[in-house]
C-alpha cells in the first residue's frame, strides 16, 4: 500500500493574509484542494492531511465537501515541519509499504510527476525530485564571494518525496532521540545512512510560499505562460 502525507500545517506568515494559506484562492478554488485533487488522482491509495491545530476542522470540511475519499485521517501539525511528519507517520495504516511526503503548498504537482518518482523507487530507500538551479549560485563569506558552485553539480528539491517505510520510520526516532532537525524529509534518511535517489523533478512544481508565488501559480494553471 502507499500512503501519501500532506503538510498543510505552516504559519504562512510570509503571504501577508488573513486567510490561512490552505484556503488561499487559486484559480477559483482553495490552494490545499489542487494539491489533495492530484494526489488523489495518482497511485497512491490514501492520504493523511496534517493541518494547524486551529484549522483541523475547517480542513476536514473541506475534504469533505469536496469528496477527496482517498484522505483517511486529519492530523494535528507540530511546532515544526518534521514534528508535524512524525504525527502523521503515527497514523499511517499498517499495511503501509511506501510513504510519500508533500507539502502542501505545492499545489502544481502533476499526477506524471507522482506516478514517476513512485516508480523509480525500486530497490534504493528514498527518492526524491529535484531541478537544476536557474540563477547563478555562489557560495559566501563575511559578505564576500568565497566562490562560484557549478550548477550542474546542484540541484534545488522539491516533492513528494518517497520512502520505504521501515527507513522512513526508523530515521524519524532515531532523530526524535538525538533532537536532530533536518532540512528535509531526505535528509533525516542521508544521516542514518540510507540510499536516496535523485530523479527530475519539474520547474512547474513550485511552493507557494509568497504572493508572487501564488500568482505565478495561477498563471501556470492557466496556462499563460
């Protein structure tokens, strides 16, 4: 079975709205339903939403007004984004074989983008999408240029994100008891000692994290670009 987990829980702060970014308007409907729509569309067999404490029951409502069958379970988001995975791993079903994590806020995400990186997975414990970094990248010091990386050697992630669930699992208590937070869902696996893939991820997969980004998004769904 593959369980997806959404993490719809942040603050949003960044957006600069009274209304929470789940239920920001994108294209005529709230943000968090294009996301829970392709998710649901894809191969994955059901999913588990983890919101806010505060807005709990506001999701739930709309998971229900809109019919979205495949979300079994409505879990409470932590103090941090890996707090808030590590609820929702607690509620996965136990015949669970292959866990994709995703933010919530990535609304774009195609049903050929999920079905691919879930089909790569294979024999290695995770993989993940990720791009090639359009602008120039340079790494600094003091406020000074210490040097210029090679693009091509870098690459910008994104998700879902796919594990095998023993892994997943078992690098999320072994940093719960070593109090280490990491970047990314990947990188809790990279610590431990887990193989974890790379495969192409899309530009159009983008996070909405501010108001350009949400208007970017409503061009690219669109299609005005």
């Amino acid at each position: 079975m593959i369980s997806a987990i959404v993490v719809a829980a942040g603050a949003g702060k960044r957006m600069k709205s009274k209304t929470s970014k789940p239920f920001l308007s994108l294209a005529g409907k709230p943000l968090l339903l294009w996301t829970l729509e392709n998710i649901s569309a894809s191969k994955v067999d059901n999913l588990i939403v983890v919101a806010a404490p505060t807005e709990v029951n506001r999701i739930t409502n709309l998971i229900c007004e809109y019919s979205i069958k495949k979300v079994k379970a409505v879990g409470r988001g932590g103090e941090h984004r890996q707090d808030s995975v590590a609820n929702a791993l607690a509620l996965l079903p136990e015949n669970t074989q292959i866990v994709a994590i995703h933010d919530g806020a990535r609304p774009l995400v195609s049903v050929s983008l999920i079905n691919k990186i879930i089909d790569e997975l294979g024999d290695f414990d995770g993989i993940i999408p990720a791009v090639v970094p359009a602008d120039t990248i340079k790494q600094s010091g003091g406020g000074f240029v210490e040097k210029t990386l090679n693009r091509q050697h870098l690459r910008a992630v994104q998700t879902p994100q796919v594990f095998k669930k023993e892994p997943l699992l078992k690098s999320y208590a072994k940093a719960k008891e070593e109090g280490f937070y990491g970047t990314d869902d990947a990188s809790l696996l990279e610590k431990y000692g887990y193989k974890v893939k790379i495969t192409e991820g899309s530009y159009d997969n983008i996070k909405v994290t501010t108001p350009v980004d949400l208007a970017l998004a409503e061009v690219l769904i669109k299609g005005e670009l």
